[in-house]
C-alpha cells in the first residue's frame, strides 16, 4: 500500500482495478477525489460492504491468470535473459505459444 499513492500521482485513469488488498478508506478517498471508479472488492472485515462493479473485476482477473500462466516459462519469471532485447522478445514469443497450446 505505500507505493500506491507515488505510482498513481500524476497519471490520469478512469478507474482502479485491484484486488482486495488495496481496499483501504484512504485510497477510495483518493480515488473519489480524482473522479476515478475503484474496482476494488471489499474486504470480508468490512462493517459495511461497499458495491464495486463485478464484471470489470472479472476482467482484471483474467488478466492476473495470463501474467500468471506466462511466468509458469523460467526465463521471464527469473528474468535470465541477458539482454533486453531477448527478454522483449519472449514477452511476445510466450503469449504466442501459449495461444497455440
């Protein structure tokens, strides 16, 4: 959470999606402020449990999975490529053969 408020200064976005790590009254508030949507599912903790949109959260998870499913490749988990040029070149090579599994 504290590098959170350096990462989203000065960028502009519509919404945050996040999981529920990031579901933190100070970080809605900001969000707010900024007329910024936050995807954000509450945490189970929470005396009131907020609305967030579902089916956006369901998108951000999708794309966890194929982060996830691209680091199951030892050279881009563990960055061993040397150069990075090459490690560019498996970030477009590893989606490829994964579509062509």
């Amino acid at each position: 959470m504290k590098g959170v408020a350096p990462l989203i200064k000065g960028v502009s976005f519509a919404a945050l999606l996040a999981d529920k790590a990031f579901d933190a009254n100070w970080l809605l508030e900001a969000l707010d402020n900024r007329g910024a949507t936050a995807v954000i599912p509450p945490k189970s903790n929470r005396v009131v449990q907020r609305e967030y949109d579902e089916g956006a959260y369901c998108g951000w998870h999708l794309v966890e999975n194929d982060f996830t499913r691209i680091k199951e490749f030892r050279g881009i988990a563990t960055r061993y490529d040397k150069t990075d040029n090459s490690y560019a070149a498996n970030w477009n090579l590893v989606p490829a053969l994964i579509a062509a599994r």
